[in-house]
C-alpha cells in the first residue's frame, strides 16, 4: 500500500480544497497548491480554459489541441449552436491563445460540464477524468469496497477497436438485464463506449437505467441495464488442470471487509492454492479497474523492500514504495495476463513482479497509467484529473515507454467467435509459459 496520502489520491477517495482555482497535487508526504488561475468563483470561461491547458500543457501526456477542442465544439454545437466557429488554421501551435479563443465560445454560459467531460474524453488517456460529486462518491465508494451497484460486465478491444463484453458476473447487473459475453457495446445512453465507462459506471446507484446500444450476432439491439446491488467479489481463484493456480483480479479496493479488501483476499487465494500445491501461478489482471492494493499483493508474491517507485512531480526527488506484508507464495513461476484496459494498480503490480518475481507477463500492451495524478479543482464539487507523475521500476529505476506494459509474449485478445467457443489464447499462451518453465520440475505435481 502506498503512504497514506499517495493512497488516497490514487482511490480518489478524497478531495480537497474543490471550490478553490488552483492545482492541487498530493505527494507522498507533503500537500502542494499552486495557483494556475485567476483568484475567485470561476467562469465558464476560466473553467474552459483550466481544463483546456490542464489536457494540452500540465499532463505528462499532453493532449492533441485540435482534437480537444474538436470534441469541445462537438458538444457545444448540440448545446448552443450559434457559439459555434470553424477551429481557425493556426489552432494547436500556441496553448495560451487556443485556450482563450475556446473561451470565448463558453463566455456567459452556464457552467458547461457536458463540453469539459466531452474534452477529457477525447484525451483518452489514463487517469485523465472530469470529476463529478457523483462520480467521487460512487467510485470513492468502489474503491472502499462498498459499491453502490454492481454493473457486472467487463469489455476488451476487438482487432477492429470495437469493444466486446468478455467477462459477465453472475448475479450482477448485466446478467440480470440480459447483457451476454460476445455483445459488441457501441453507445451508453446514446455516447460512444469507451474504455473508462465500465469504471464510470459505478459512479451511478442501484436503481439507475441505461440504454446500452449493442451488436449481437452481427445484428443491432438495445438493452436497458438497470443496475442493482449485488455481492460481486474483486478476487477470484481456482486450481486449473495440471496444477496451475489461477487468480482473477477484477478490481481493486481497500475495506477493512476482509471479503471486500482485494489485497487480503488475493493473499488468501494465494495461500489456498500454494497448499494444494499450484506448481505455478497465473495472474489475471486483463480490464482490471485501478485502485490500491497492489504493493500488499507484490510483497505476497515477490521479495524486496522497494515493491516500485514514483517520481511526483518529474521535478521531485523519486520516492520509494515499500513492500506491505511477508512474502507467502512459493517459489514458483509466475504469469500475468494483461491487456489495453489493465491501468493504474494493474500495471503497478505487472511491473513489481516482473522486475521482482521475473514474471512473464502475457497479452496486450495496457493501458498506460503507470502515471500518478494530480487533481485540478474546478469549481461546484467538480475536479480534472490529470497525469502528473511516473511510476519506476523497483530495480530498474526507469519509467515504461508510453507509461504502459509491453508483454514479453503477444497473444490477442478474444475475437467474439472464441468467446462463444469458450477458448481463451491469452490463457492458452499463460499456460503454455508456465508448461516450457524448467522450475515446474521441481515443484510437486
């Protein structure tokens, strides 16, 4: 687990300071404010210019200027069309004169939050996200381990970039609504999927319906997912043929619930499965949503004091995270599964224990949110989040490229016939790892 403060920005349990203009960044041990507005209530105005700079100028991944701002007058056209102009040819080369030429569009308006949503969607980038009041209780409440509805589905990219549900939880939401593995999901509520929504949806409670626009068996169909309350776990585990433990992790969360804490139900999982003697070990991060929790399931599985470390901001001194707990599993070889959707406390973990454990990990390139982020306050309970630090490696003491997870083995993800079909390559790829792996021969059959 992180230090109390890094934690908590990390579950995004907490806020501070929303009302006021300025840019909030939590560290380690140590609260920074520093000014990036003009002082008093923002405007439409200022807040469009805030979170136009913040995605463009202040993330460590920088936005594409004229496609934020596309998306900006994308919404607005449905909102006040007559604001609307055509992005004049020399948008993109100076930030300062974009953000006031946006501005202008928004001046006098009321406070325009579906135009700031529409714009950090468009950055498409880990940890970047306009914060509700809703979506900081819903999530905060996920993150505790106290989710107020449970979706229940979980989705991949296709080789064509449409995404396809791959996981559905039985007893939750989706299962109840009718929602199927193999459903392409285009739109929720008339918007384009993408990648955050299943995160965002927890953000709503129990009762609420969405339309959900969906391909099934090459056919268009809509489902109305009401979402209920329903007792989902965030770990599960089992002993697959040949003696191959295999853990899922859906999502993580700290609770002093011992059966909604990810970290003690995972070390649990892997205490169970070393007793039945699991000649090795399969970790299945694939879309697992981020949280807290991976450093006490690093220090389980791998030895070291330092489980990663983080540079907050680049100009900081780097700060070690320490291992949280004893080591409890074997030692045994370890596979983890990845994909484009594993972010944030996913690929902390995938990279400790590759560095660590020497785990292969097996999949897909993820979703580039080995980052930390800072919280840019807007105003009325809503925030921007935004990348402002670096997670290292705990011995190479080096950032990723693109702050993601390269796979040491390619395997694509599952095309809708293989879902139907019940075959899984990246699995299949996991085991065939763990079956080449000399170190099975000393381990018990």
């Amino acid at each position: 687990m992180k230090p109390f403060l890094h934690t908590t920005l990390r579950l995004i349990l907490t806020l501070v300071a929303l009302g006021s203009n300025c840019l909030l960044t939590v560290g380690a041990a140590e609260t920074n404010v520093a000014p990036i507005a003009t002082p008093g209530a923002p405007n439409s105005a200022e807040r469009m210019r805030t979170v136009y700079l913040g995605l463009v100028r202040e993330s460590i991944v920088p936005a594409d200027p004229r496609v934020i701002a596309s998306a900006a007058l994308a919404k607005l056209a449905a909102l006040a069309p007559e604001r609307v102009l055509p992005l004049p040819a020399w948008f993109g080369v100076d930030a300062e004169r974009d953000a006031a030429w946006l501005a202008e569009r928004v001046v006098d308006l009321p406070p325009p939050w579906l135009v700031l949503d529409a714009m950090a969607r468009a950055a498409a980038t880990a940890h970047v996200l306009l914060r509700s009041p809703q979506r900081r209780e819903g999530i905060g409440a996920l993150m505790a381990g106290k989710p107020r509805a449970a979706p229940g589905f979980n989705l991949h990219p296709l080789a064509d970039g449409r995404l396809v549900v791959f996981d559905v939880f039985p007893g939750a939401s989706a299962e109840a609504s009718g929602l199927r593995v193999g459903d392409v999901l285009h739109r929720i509520d008339g918007v384009p999927a993408a990648r955050v929504d299943v995160f965002l949806l927890n953000a709503h409670p129990a009762g609420v319906e969405l339309k959900l626009d969906i391909e099934r068996a090459g056919r268009p169909a809509t489902i109305v997912l009401r979402l209920i309350q329903a007792d989902v776990p965030s770990v599960e585990s089992r002993l697959l043929d040949g003696g191959i433990g295999y853990v899922v992790v859906r999502w993580f969360a700290r609770s002093d619930n011992a059966e909604r804490d990810t970290a003690g139900l995972a070390r649990r999982a892997f205490i169970a499965l070393a007793s039945q003697d699991a000649r090795g070990l399969i970790i299945d991060l694939r879309s697992a949503l981020g949280g807290s929790g991976e450093v006490a399931m690093a220090s389980a599985l791998c030895d070291g004091d330092v489980m990663y470390s983080i540079q907050q901001p680049l100009s900081a001194p780097v700060r070690h995270v320490k291992r949280k707990g004893e080591r409890i599993w074997p030692d045994r070889p370890i596979v983890v599964l990845v994909n484009e959707h594993t972010v944030s406390a996913g690929e902390d973990l995938a990279l400790s224990l590759r560095e660590l454990a020497h785990a292969k990990i097996v999949g897909r390139t993820t979703g580039g949110g080995l980052t930390e982020m800072t919280f840019v306050p807007l105003a009325d309970g809503y925030a921007l989040t935004i990348p402002n630090g670096v997670v290292l490696g705990p011995i190479s003491g080096k950032g990723q490229p693109g702050h993601a997870i390269k796979p040491d083995i390619e395997a694509p993800n599952q095309s809708i016939a293989e879902l139907l079909n019940g075959r899984d390559p990246q699995l299949e790829a996991a085991r065939a790892v763990l079956a080449n792996n000399p170190a099975l021969s000393g381990a018990k059959p």
